[in-house]
C-alpha cells in the first residue's frame, strides 16, 4: 500500500489537528478534570467544533447529510484525538455509524444526519454476545441481559446492542431512554466514559434490529480495533515529540541530555516502536476501507497497538525522569490513555494467541 495520505487526507488531518490542538490543551483537560463530579470526562463542547467543521461527517453517505467518504479519510481524526488525547466519541460514533451505513442503512438512517451534524452520539456495547437474548414477540424484540463494555454509554443517543437469538446474532439499535434500560458508569484509566449496560424485558421494535448480523457484529469489531489502534498511534507519537523537546532542552553535567548515548538509544527504540504502532494500524484500516480481509492485520495492529505502544511510552516516562509522572505535566495523560487502549484491546499474549491461531488455520 501507498502510506502517503491524499492532499485531501491531509487537508483534513490538518483541520482536525488545528480544531484539536487549539481547543484540547493540558489546561483545558486539567480544566474538565476538575469539573467532573464522577471522575469520567467528556468535552462535548469540542466535539460540536469537530462537527460543525464537517469532519464527523466525514464517512457517512451524502444523502444521509456527510462526505461519502472511506475508512481511510476517517481515520485521520482518529490519529489527531490521539495526539490530542482528546475526549470525544470519535471512535465509539464515528466506527459504529460507518460500518452501519453501510451495511444496513435502511435501519439507522435516521441516527446518520445526527452524527454528521453532530447531534447524535452512537455507540456499540461490546463484550459476551451470549450476555443478551433477544426473542421475538410479535412486531418486537425482547431483550433481557448485559453488555460488559459501552463507550460513552451514558452520553449516547442510541446503543447498537448485540445479543443472540436462537444461536443467531441480532444487532438492536436501542434508543436513550427506553424502558427497563439501564446503564452504570464505569471507572476508567484514561477517565473517558463508559458504562455497563444491563436489558431487563426491553422492547425494541423490528425494524430497529438487524437480524442475522454476525459478520456486521464482527465488523463493528475490526473497524473500532484498527481505529483505535490508530488512536493509539497518535498517542505514542505525541509523547515521544514531548519527549525530544524535553531531552534537547533539560541539562546535566552541562550537557543537553539528548547527547547522551544511552538516552538516544532508548529514544531510538521508542521511535521503531512508535512507527510500527502507526504502520500496522494503518495497514489494517486501509484493508478494511478497501473491502479486503483483515482479521490477520487487525489482530497485528492490536498487539503493537498494546505491546508497541506501552514500551513507548514507558520510555517516555523513564527519559523524562520525575516530572513524567507529575500531573501537572502533560506526560502521564498519555501514558494513561495508552494504558486504557491496551486494556479495551486485550493483553499483547491474547493477541498473539489469537494471531497464531489464524496462522495456523491458514494453508501455507
């Protein structure tokens, strides 16, 4: 693949990284912090910005009010929110209404023009699809269980909920606010919100499921993977910048130490790992803006994504010495969004476990 993005890419890139790096300043975020009475932050504030510049329309149809654009032309906001570890629900709105609008249009074309303009926040619950049944009741479906995982559930305007139904998967589309829903705040590392999600006798009319939707589930899955692989490339990326800012300027024994040795060679390091967390984020969101099979590089991309990324920025820390861990410095932002992605991933083990596994089910 070509990993130069477009002159349109780049325009958008460079809008994003302008809105994002203006508005989502360690002030701001110390600001949002503070404020919060839960302990989860959220600027939707920025995220109106973000929508009325165009760009979380970027990926839905042009009838539906967005760009028509790919995978690829979104996932360049997923790197700026990274690099700004901006609190938006980039990846839980913008993954979930682009894999949807393309496969089933006809049941959330009403939630498309929210998210375009910015008025709606869509997420999916992730976690045991077995966790949820979901049964039929004449023009209904009834759903009774819980979702593990909901990224800025609280704040969504509608929740794909996944559930089984008689060993099939369904994919319900549940609005805020329905009846025998309801949802717990969760506590998180990088203080993003989610929230538990639990369904006791919830009713949800049949053009708002999706039947028969287990590859749509699946890629629901590998589109929120790449993407917040991605996230994480522009996390790693931003640390190490601070960190050769910090190294070329801090003195000892009257020298820059960035001339040291052994710090240019953790700096090194830190960078391959940086550039191969980027590298195979992007190969797996180009193979799915292309239509092609991705589980094999989706699964690469989340293992560097986790194991990649948390060797960068320790380095990070460990170059910085002290002040990298003081909250009044930027630093430890970073290392904690880092942190988060690798757990919403799983452990690097898993991922090679499971990459293996595809390894092996695959004739030489």
């Amino acid at each position: 693949m070509d990993f130069a993005f477009s002159d349109d890419q780049v325009a958008l890139q460079a809008l994003a990284h302008e809105i994002l790096s203006e508005q989502s300043t360690h002030e701001h975020l110390k600001s949002l912090e503070s404020a919060s009475s839960n302990g989860s932050v959220y600027d939707p504030q920025l995220w109106k910005q973000l929508a009325a510049s165009g760009l979380t329309g970027i990926g839905i149809p042009e009838e539906h009010g967005g760009g028509g654009l790919g995978f690829l032309d979104q996932a360049v906001i997923y790197d700026e929110v990274g690099r700004a570890v901006a609190p938006v629900p980039a990846v839980a709105t913008l993954a979930t209404a682009y894999v949807l609008a393309k496969a089933a249009a006809d049941v959330v074309g009403d939630l498309l023009p929210g998210v375009a303009s910015g008025d709606t926040i869509l997420t999916t619950a992730f976690g045991d699809v077995a966790a949820v049944t979901a049964t039929r009741s004449g023009d209904a479906w009834v759903l009774n269980g819980e979702a593990s995982f909901v990224p800025y559930g609280a704040q969504a305007d509608a929740v794909v909920v996944p559930a089984l139904s008689d060993g099939a998967t369904v994919l319900a589309i549940v609005p805020k606010g329905t009846a025998g829903v309801s949802l717990t705040e969760l506590h998180t590392t990088n203080h993003e919100p989610q929230a538990h999600l639990s369904l006791a006798s919830v009713e949800i009319e049949a053009p708002h499921v999706i039947t028969d939707a287990a590859e749509i589930y699946a890629d629901l899955v590998r589109h929120h993977t790449a993407a917040l692989a991605l996230v994480a490339a522009g996390v790693v990326k931003a640390a190490l910048e601070m960190t050769a800012r910090y190294t070329s300027e801090r003195e000892q024994f009257d020298k820059k130490i960035a001339s040291f040795q052994a710090v240019g060679q953790r700096a090194a390091d830190a960078y391959i790992d940086a550039e191969m967390v980027r590298l195979t984020a992007l190969s797996a969101i180009w193979r799915l803006a292309e239509g092609w099979p991705a589980d094999q590089e989706v699964a690469i991309a989340k293992y560097w994504a986790g194991d990649g990324g948390m060797r960068v920025v320790h380095a990070c820390q460990h170059l910085h010495g002290g002040i990298g861990v003081d909250l009044d410095y930027p630093l430890h932002r970073y290392f904690i969004w880092c942190k988060q992605i690798e757990h919403e991933l799983g452990t690097p083990t898993r991922q090679l476990l499971s990459l293996g596994a595809m390894l092996a089910a695959t004739p030489a």
